[in-house]
C-alpha cells in the first residue's frame, strides 16, 4: 500500500462522511460560481454587463435561479413514461459526483486532529473509475430523452450519446501515455510520479487531444450541437423543468469540474505548485489551493471558448473526433512505445531507432495514399428528368454601359 493509502485505510467513519459532504458541497460551489462566472465573462466579451443585480456584484444570481428552479411548476408529458423520466437526471448527476471521490486535491493534513490525505478513496484503478463514470452518465441522457415521449428529444439523446462516446474513446486514449510513464492507474500515484516535472511537457501531444476531447464529451460550446438552438432546441431535455432539469444543468458543470480537476491531475502535477513557489508543496492545504487554481484555469478555458468560438457543424465535430483526435492518438501510444523501448535498450542500439524512423515514414507514407486526390474538374451531373433546364456551363454576358442620358430643353427625360 502507498502512504496515501495507508492514511485513507485508517480514517474514522466520522472523518469519511465529512469527507463525502465536503465533496458534494464543493461540486455545488463550484457549479454555481462557474455559472455566475460564465455569464459575467461572456458579458465582458459582448460588451454588456452580465449579472448585477442579484447579492453583491450580482454573486448570488445562481442561488436565485436555483431556487426559481426549485418551485416552477414540474410539467411531465403526457407520452412520458414516468419511472425512467424520473430516474433519469438522477442517473447522469450522481455518476458526476462519484467521479469526484478518487480525485486527489491535496496531499498530507490533518483534519480535527487525524492524519490524513486531502482524498476521498485512492483505488489502484482511479483513472478507469473516472472513465466508467462518464460512460454511465449517458445512460441518463439517452433514458431521459427517450422517456419524454417526443421525437424531438429522442433525437437529441441520441446525438448527445454518440458525441460522447466518440469522443470518450479519444479521452481515453489520451490517457494511455500518461499510465505508461506513471506505472499505474492510481491518481494519486500519478500525482507523486510528477514530482520531477509535469506530464503537459513530456506529452504535449496527449495533453492536447484531452483538451479538445474533454470539451466535447461535456457537450460545451463549439461542441453544443445536440443542444443547439438552431438544431433541436434543447437536445436530449427539452421536456424536461423544476428539479429534474436543474438536476440535468448541474450534471453538466459538474462534469466539466470533474474533467478539469483529472486534467490537473494528470498533466499539471496535481496540487504541486510550480518551481518559484515549489516550497509550498511541504503543506497540504497550500496544494489544495493551487489545485483549485489550476481548476479554475481550465474553467475559465470553458467559458472563453464559449465566447469565442463559433459552433461546429455535426459532420466537422464527428470527423474531427474519429478521423483526427482517435488516429493522432493510436500513432502518438505506438511513439511512446517505440521511444521508451529505445531508451530501456541503451542508446546504441541504432537499429531500433531505424526501425523506429522507418515505421513513421510507413505511417505518414500509407496516410499519404489512402487521401483522396484532389479532383480539378467537377464530376458529371445528370438530370433527374427530362424537364429543359440551362446548361451547366452557361454563363451570363456582362450588363452594357449604361447609356448617357441628356435632358432635351423643356423636357425632362425619366
């Protein structure tokens, strides 16, 4: 057993349940600064003011809403099935909590007198448990659009699942390179293996396409297409009010708290603060706070997407995810592979690394001739029926000069 697991193993029941409160209400922190902190940003972007107006500054506007949100009418449909419409929030909002739970915030401190980690539990399978999280949540969004009666929302479901599992599978091998180098799927153990540097430097690569891949899977702008006004309404919970939708806004922002604190985790060294301040790593409540900090960094990349980006089309994000993001990835794991079998064999074994600079010219040589060549002409369009219509290579003259007009004396020339 690790250390970190040695102190979580003799925690008190006490200390457990203060622990599990204390995540929950972190989420909902969280969740409801990032939604004030959304809207005052993209505010600031589109020059307006944003919210002003609810407690001081505008701060308290998410706990308004939450509470409107609380007693509007709750509205079922009619066609509705009426258990799976009522589990379904639930379904995609506990699994974003539980993520939570093998997140290590910080390391050692002591809480009420007892020794212990700023974490919750330290599985040796951490990162598969985040994984498996995020694949159960679409069950909610595929059950609650499905359970609406409406076709509208069904098709929304189903576009909402298919994105995130496209994209799940780049996230997943983004992941790869960083258990290869850390020996483990443990978070915290790959926490400590950073110690010497962070893993957004040694795989930038890898680090890139988590990026991307983490904004998709939680259906965030440029990647809101299920969601879009101009495609379905409100996607998957369109007929979905009161609690059950707030339920389904904060699965949302919980999740991309969860994705943002396991990018922290495993590319920017957890709570270790960077060299001028790498002193600090000696307390446990100063990692906290510079775990919060990189969190809030990612957060803040949400809304400045949002606010920036204009939004995919849905064949553009698909082909982005399996023709780009998942490709990149399965040449980038076979890289990392080849390079660290290099390096285990000594640094004179040239044939190795021939073998290795010939397999990427192979790669980039079959990419080469499996891209469709470029077509310079148009190919032949045939009439779908015999109707006259012009012909394809019509093209129309140029308007004449416009004459010059003259007013003859005493009359006026319209």
């Amino acid at each position: 057993m690790t250390p970190a697991q040695q102190l979580l193993a003799d925690d008190p029941i006490w200390l457990i349940l203060t622990k599990v409160v204390g995540l929950f209400v972190l989420g909902l922190l969280l969740t409801m600064f990032m939604i004030v902190w959304e809207r005052k940003a993209v505010g600031r972007m589109q020059h307006r003011p944003g919210p002003n107006r609810t407690g001081p500054g505008g701060w308290l506007q998410s706990l308004a809403d939450a509470l409107k949100l609380a007693f509007k009418e709750d509205i079922m449909p009619a066609m509705a099935d009426k258990k799976v419409y009522f589990i379904a929030p639930i379904i995609s909002t506990i699994p974003a909590f539980v993520a939570l739970s093998v997140i290590p915030f910080g390391g050692e401190v002591t809480i009420f007198g007892q020794q212990t980690v700023l974490q919750l539990v330290d599985v040796p399978v951490g990162v598969l448990v985040v994984l498996a999280c995020s694949s159960i949540g679409v069950y909610g969004i595929v059950l609650g659009g499905w359970a609406s009666g409406s076709p509208y929302s069904l098709l929304g479901s189903l576009r909402s699942a298919a994105q995130v599992i496209s994209y799940e599978i780049a996230l997943g091998l983004a992941v790869v390179g960083v258990v290869l180098y850390a020996g483990s799927l443990s978070t915290a153990t790959i926490v400590g293996a950073q110690a010497q540097g962070w893993y957004v430097w040694l795989l930038f690569p890898s680090f890139v396409v988590f990026v991307i891949a983490m904004v998709g899977e939680t259906n965030r702008a440029p990647f809101d297409l299920p969601e879009a006004e101009s495609e379905l309404v409100g996607g998957f919970h369109t007929e979905y009010s009161s609690l059950k939708f707030a339920l389904f806004f904060l699965a949302e922002y919980v999740n991309m708290v969860t994705v943002s604190a396991m990018a922290v985790t495993l590319f920017l060294g957890g709570g270790m603060w960077p060299w001028p301040l790498s002193f600090l790593n000696e307390y446990g409540w100063m990692q906290f706070v510079a775990f919060i900090l990189k969190t809030l960094l990612f957060l803040f990349m949400f809304i400045w997407l949002r606010g920036t980006l204009p939004r995919f089309r849905y064949d553009q994000f698909m082909k982005l995810g399996w023709k780009v993001l998942v490709p990149v990835m399965l040449v980038w794991i076979v890289a990392i592979f080849g390079i660290r079998a290099f390096l285990g064999t000594g640094s004179d074994n040239y044939v190795l690394l021939l073998s290795l600079i010939g397999f990427a010219l192979s790669v980039v040589a079959v990419v080469a001739l499996l891209l469709p060549d470029r077509q310079t002409e148009p190919p032949p369009v045939e009439p779908a029926s015999d109707y006259p219509v012009p012909p394809l290579d019509l093209v129309v003259p140029d308007s004449p000069r416009m004459r010059q007009e003259t007013e003859r004396p005493g009359r006026r020339v319209e």
